[in-house]
C-alpha cells in the first residue's frame, strides 16, 4: 500500500460489471465516511479525456497497437500527476475503473505482442501499481452481449468481437497469479448485490490492515 491513500483498481473483460462495481464500492465507502475518488481509464483528468475519445471510438483498425500504447501511456501519466497522487497524497482511497492492467492485457497481449514494452513504458513514465486490484470475471460470451447491448459510441474494442475477450479473459487470470499478492478474482455471474458483498469482503481486510498500520 501507499503510505498516503489506497489505491484501489478494477479490471476485467468488456461487459464484466467492473464499472458497476467500481461504483458501487465508492458508494458504500462513502456512506462508511470515507474520502473517496472514483476515476477512470482512459480518462480521469481532462487531458486524458481528450485521449480516451481518440482511442475508444471509431473502427477498430484505426490505431496500431503500438499506437495503441502510446496514447494509453500518455493518458495515463496525465491521470497520475493531475488525479491519482494528489488524492493519494492527500489520504483518500482512489477507486479506478481500469489501470495498468488493461494495458497489458489490450496492448500487451490481446492485440500485440508487446508486453515487454508495456512494461517498458510502465516502468519509465508511470511507476506505481495499485495497492489491491479486483478482477471481476465472467464468461466472455455473457459479457460481450451485456457490453454490445449498451450501445453506445465506445465500442471499438468490442467491435474486435469474441476471440479477443476470450484472450483478454484468459490473460487477466493470468495476471491474477502473476500478481497474486495484490489481485483478488471476483465472481461476476452472480447478482450484482452478491458480487457488490464480495467486493466489500475484498477490500475490507485490506483497510483494516491499513487501519491498523497507521496505529
């Protein structure tokens, strides 16, 4: 954990529940008193809103994977020095909806290979991973309904269509292991109060260590 806040992030598949849920921890730390700062990737901060326009609309060819990267990094830095640390600093929790993470996953391993300058840039202009992340996992198909039936104008991601959740699914169970000490898998098939109770139980012992450190 980070000695000023908690830094709290969420990931998953397309149409997973993640923002939902994102949500829903915010509002229930709230009404607990805590200071919360609910965010985003791409976006966050008005720069990196710019950029998230850029990279979630349109074809699905638009960009290059590599540019892809680019652009991500970019947005993300931009999040870190204007929203992240500054919350951090100032000892809220930060709740994001898709950090780093995604990158390796879209970039890194879903659309390119090219994890290795994922983590590249990663550790060159970003430096900081969050304090707990929650994996909300379903199955790729259900999932991929749920988001196309948003229809809204970022789907570009969606439009690469099943084969590419199926990967991304797939990668970010990886990633659970691979970070095991900071990842939490969550059962997004279930209802979204008994997956928001899980969440809660994520995190709870995570405050509570962090409670008790500053004592």
């Amino acid at each position: 954990m980070t000695a000023e806040g908690l830094f709290v992030s969420f990931e998953g598949i397309d149409g997973s529940g993640k923002s939902t849920q994102a949500r829903r921890l915010a509002d229930a730390l709230r009404a607990r008193g805590r200071d919360v700062v609910l965010t985003r990737e791409p976006g966050g901060s008005p720069g990196a809103e710019e950029i998230r326009a850029l990279v979630l609309q349109g074809d699905p060819d638009r960009w290059s994977a590599e540019t892809e990267l680019l652009l991500f990094t970019a947005a993300r830095r931009d999040h870190l020095e204007r929203t992240i640390r500054p919350a951090l600093a100032a000892g809220k929790i930060v709740i994001c909806d898709r950090f780093a993470d995604s990158t390796r996953m879209y970039q890194g391993l879903s659309r390119g290979d090219l994890r290795a300058a994922v983590d590249i840039l990663h550790d060159l202009m970003i430096g900081q991973e969050p304090d707990l992340t929650l994996l909300v996992d379903m199955d790729p198909i259900a999932a991929l309904r749920r988001a196309k039936a948003r229809a809204t104008a970022e789907e570009r991601f969606e439009d690469f269509g099943q084969a590419l959740q199926d990967r991304m699914r797939a990668g970010f169970l990886a990633l659970a292991d691979e970070f095991a000490h900071r990842f939490r898998v969550i059962d997004g098939t279930r209802d979204e109060d008994t997956v928001a109770a899980a969440v809660l139980a994520a995190v709870d012992p995570v405050l509570a260590a962090r409670a008790g450190a500053g004592t």
